[in-house]
C-alpha cells in the first residue's frame, strides 16, 4: 500500500472520483483517499476505545 501511495501522482489525486453518488461529496480520488486514510481511520480508533471502556479497559491514549 505504501508503494502505491507513493506512486500516486497529482494527476491521478485531482481525477474526478468514478461513484457519481459519492462524487457530491467527495469529488476527487484525492479527496476519498484523505477520507480514508484520516477521517475513516480515526472514526474507528474512536470506535475501540469506546470498546476498551466498556468492557472496563483502560484508553491505550494513543492508537498507532
């Protein structure tokens, strides 16, 4: 995954995204691959530690 990132040029981030439904809200490839790679990943970082507190765990503080 790294690698492909890495070959990513700026042309292919600013190619609109194909799913016309989700292009309102995310209009380009760049745009879905910060959502992603940021906003979707924290969502579930939030998601286990309300799940470690629930079951009476610690939070780890910080999810790597």
């Amino acid at each position: 995954m790294r690698t492909a990132l890495l070959e990513l040029d700026q042309a292919a981030l600013a190619e609109p995204l194909p799913d016309e439904q989700v292009r309102q809200m995310l209009p380009t490839n760049g745009h879905a691959l910060l959502q992603i790679v940021a906003a979707h990943t924290a969502y579930h970082a939030g998601q286990l530690a309300v799940w470690r507190r629930a079951i009476g765990r610690p939070s780890p503080g910080v999810f790597i």
